[in-house]
C-alpha cells in the first residue's frame, strides 16, 4: 500500500474548525461563568429574595391590617414590630443585616411621619422621597462620570473604583445601569406621588406594594445585561496581595544578599 493509500488516522488530521469549535466552547465556558458571577454579585449586593420579603413584609402587613380596621396605631405597631423580627432573625443567624437594618429605618421614618400627622398615607411618605433623592443621585452621578451603580458594586467585584480609569468598558455598563436605576425609580415615582395626593389610603398603600419589586427585578436584570456583557472586573484585591507578597520576596532577597556578602567579606 502506498502512501497515498495509507489512511489517515484522526490523530493525524488537525482540522481547524475543530480548534475554532474548541476555542468557542471555552469562551462560551468563560461567558456562562462570568454571567454567573455577575448574577451572584448582584444577588449578594441587593439581598436577594430574603432582601425583598425583607422589604416588602412590613408594608404589606400594615396595608392589610389598615385595610381591615382602619386603625393607623395598631397597623403601624405591626409593621415596626415586623421589621424589628426581621432584624433580630438576621442576628441570631448571624447573617449580614445591612437590608434589615435599612427596612427598620425606613419603617420607623414611616411610623413617626403617620403618627404625627395622622395620615396613614404619609407611613409611605419617608420611602417615597428616599426614591426620588435615589433616582436623582443615580442619574446626576452617571451624567457626571462617576455612576451610583459603579460605587455600589465595585468592592462587591473586588474592583472598586478601578473602573473609572483602568476598565473603560465596565465604565460605560455602569453608566448604562446607573441611567436605567435612576429612569426606573424616577418612572415610580411619576405614578406614585400623584396617587399619593388622589387615591384614599387603602388604593394607594395597595398600588405601592404591587410596585416594590417589579420596577426593583427590572432594574437588576438591565444591570445584569449590561454587565454580563461588559469586560471583566480587575480584582484590585488580589493586586494588592500581589504587590505585598512580591515586596516581602524583595525583602527576604535583599537580606539574603546582604547575609551571603557578609560571609564573604567578614572583616567588613
């Protein structure tokens, strides 16, 4: 059999759309991984489902209870008294309480505005005008170069604030993100606030509650999209222990130079 009869085994053939397919299934790899990160990343910043029930629980229940009795006290009682179990679960566990902690703020705000004014609608009041100082800070910081957004999840990537001068990409997706937290939350606050002065307590504290997380889902998911498709984090963490371990080498060598020159020269 000649050579040109011998057949070719496929550990001989070196086809490059094998190699290119090979390349595509890493990248692809490397895609799924960074969205995955990116969506843990958000989970972790924004409190995940717990996070929501957190925020969501003690209006509901104070719009049902109102709903039920018409009693301003005893609703908002209930509500404080829910953040306030909320938070002590959190300690017992001894999970991170940044979310809880916030919610108790934000319903105590809400109590002491109702109770001074009689106003069950104004329990919503303290988070209405929150919204709109968060959407404001949102888009004045993304117009201005530095977006909300990126302050908020830069140290969650371990990047902080490296992508305003290393990682233009990441730049541009928080800009992105930050333009659409700040639409969004702004586009709330166009429903709410006319409603605030227009419906009675009862439609009102309804709406606002249907309107906790849909506008919040949407915003993380653009984030998410925007992320997911822009450059890597730079993880200045690891940089950093980088430098210092490079600088203890440095050291140890120096003083290994300066012990072996000792030896050679002892009478210096």
């Amino acid at each position: 059999m000649t050579s040109l009869d011998k057949p070719t085994s496929d550990t001989d053939q070196h086809h490059p759309t094998d190699r290119e397919n090979a390349g595509g299934r890493h990248a692809a790899q490397q895609d799924a991984g960074s969205k995955a990160v990116t969506e843990a990343a958000l989970f972790e910043a924004f409190g995940g489902v717990r996070g929501m029930v957190e925020t969501v629980l003690p209006g509901l229940l104070f719009v049902t209870i109102f709903t039920i009795n018409k009693d301003l006290h005893t609703s908002a009682i209930a509500a404080l008294a829910v953040s306030l179990a909320l938070v002590a679960v959190r300690l017992i566990r001894r999970d991170t309480v940044k979310h809880a902690f916030s919610g108790v703020f934000g319903v105590a705000f809400g109590v002491v505005f109702a109770m001074m004014t009689g106003n069950a609608k104004d329990f919503y009041l303290p988070g209405m005008l929150y919204t709109l100082g968060l959407a404001t800070a949102y888009l004045v910081t993304a117009a201005a170069g530095v977006p909300l957004i990126g302050l908020i999840l830069g140290p969650v990537f371990k990047e902080n604030l490296s992508w305003r001068t290393r990682n233009p990409g990441r730049k541009k997706a928080y800009t992105k993100a930050s333009y659409a937290w700040g639409l969004i939350l702004l586009t709330k606050c166009a429903i709410l606030f006319p409603l605030y002065w227009w419906a009675d307590t009862t439609q009102f504290g309804w709406v606002l509650i249907a309107l906790k997380i849909p506008p919040f889902l949407l915003a993380v998911y653009l984030t998410w999209v925007f992320l997911a498709k822009a450059p890597p984090p730079i993880d200045v963490f690891a940089e950093m222990e980088a430098e210092e371990k490079a600088a203890e080498q440095a050291e140890k060598d120096r003083k290994a130079e300066q012990a072996a020159a000792a030896l050679r020269n002892p009478e210096a």
